[in-house]
C-alpha cells in the first residue's frame, strides 16, 4: 500500500518539526494511539487499538527516526503486532517547506499488513488508512497551529466512511461463519411469524371496526412493519 500527500500547516518550519518529535503532541493526534513513549532521541515505542472494517485490533510495536536533517526531513518506520489479527508495518519520508510563517508537509508512505488484515482486501485497508492519515493531520495542524491543545485533540470522530462500511458489510457477509448465518435465518423466519401473526390480528380488529376501523389499522400496520423492518436490518 503506497500512500502520499501534502498539508498547509500555520506555524513555522521550527514549531513544526518540534511537534513532530513530541510524544504528548504525536500522542493525541494519531487516531486510537493509547500509549506513546520516546525511549531515546530516534526511537519510541507505542500502542495503538485500530478498527479495519470487522477486525479490531491493539498493536503493540516500535517506532524508529531515520535519515534525520532537522528542521527539514526525516524518515520515520515503524512495525506493529496485532495479535491473531495480524501485523502491520511500514515507513514515510516527512518534509516540512516553510512558506513564509507557513509550512508545507508532504509525505511518501509504505505499508503491508498481514493475518486477517490482509483478508480484508485492500479497497477496505486504503480507505481506512487515508481516513486516519486525514484525521491525524487535521487534528495535528490545529493543535500546532494553536487551534486545540493535545487534550482536546484526542476526540475522535466516530464517523465512518460510506465507503469503508459497504466493504466491511460485504466482507462480514461473504466470510461469516454457519453459525452466524444461521442465527441470521432464525431471526428473519421470527419477524416473518411476527409480521403474519400481527397481519391477522389487525384484520380481525379491523372487520370490527375496533379503535376506527380499517383506516387506521392500516396506517398502523403500515407503523409496525416499518418498525420490525428497520430492527431486523
């Protein structure tokens, strides 16, 4: 997976780059990141729950500064351990251009993933990846930028992405296991029977023109069934 993009960020290159290697900062803009902790000038060690369509995960793994030229670039890599979801690693090469009192980010990314992530296919793996890369620098440049404090910064949106649920509906259909299939169909035959006996009873009610008659048992029919359809879905 090859991700890559640019940010406008209002601040100087300095400020920028002080950020970018301040744990408490990185801390709260990285999305589900539960623990971070710099261990020497180029290394660090995290912990981070992440959720990829029906697999969720808390993955564990280090975090290593390369190709250091302060203020300008770096190149930082990581590696992650998800337990039986699998693992995830990768690398990005980080530049800061200041324009002015602004300074422009951009950034090259790689990445691979294993176990059951690596079954999720990878439509699903880059949407959820540029989702939390948007989320990361937005919240980032608000904090740098003086917008939010770090405290605040680690509220996360839980806003899902259209696309990102239609795969991940799809994938749990395709791949759920005979159990979970076959509660499905008992509980569809159940609102069926729900529906039928509920169909016979307002029929009845309505041939003896109980509470207004035929009118308005079926505009309440028409109220249950909606009500049954939209918990069964």
């Amino acid at each position: 997976m090859d991700m890559n993009g640019s940010h406008r960020i209002p601040a100087k290159r300095e400020t920028v780059w002080e950020a970018l290697n301040n744990p408490e900062i990185l801390k709260a803009c990285i999305p589900g990141c539960e623990s971070l902790e710099k261990t020497s000038d180029t290394e660090m060690t995290a912990a981070v729950t992440s959720k990829i369509g029906p697999v969720k995960a808390k993955f564990k793994g280090s975090v290593t500064l390369d190709n250091i030229n302060p203020p300008e670039s770096y190149t930082i890599s990581g590696e992650g351990k998800g337990g039986v979801a699998g693992f995830a690693k990768g690398s990005a090469d980080v530049k800061l251009t200041e324009e002015g009192d602004e300074t422009v980010l951009t950034y090259e990314a790689k990445a691979q993933v294993g176990g059951k992530l690596a079954q999720l296919g990878s439509r699903l793996i880059d949407s959820t990846a540029k989702k939390m890369a948007e989320e990361f620098f937005t919240k980032f440049t608000e904090t740098v930028a003086g917008g939010a404090s770090p405290a605040a910064a680690e509220e996360v949106s839980d806003e899902l992405d259209p696309g990102i649920a239609e795969e991940a509906k799809r994938i749990a259909i395709e791949e759920a296991p005979g159990e979970v299939m076959h509660a499905i169909e008992e509980a569809e035959h159940a609102v069926e029977e729900g529906i039928h006996k509920a169909e016979e009873n307002i029929e009845a009610a309505a041939r003896s023109n109980a509470f207004g008659g035929p009118m308005v048992w079926g505009l309440i029919l028409l109220a249950a069934l909606i009500v049954v359809l939209a918990i069964a879905s």
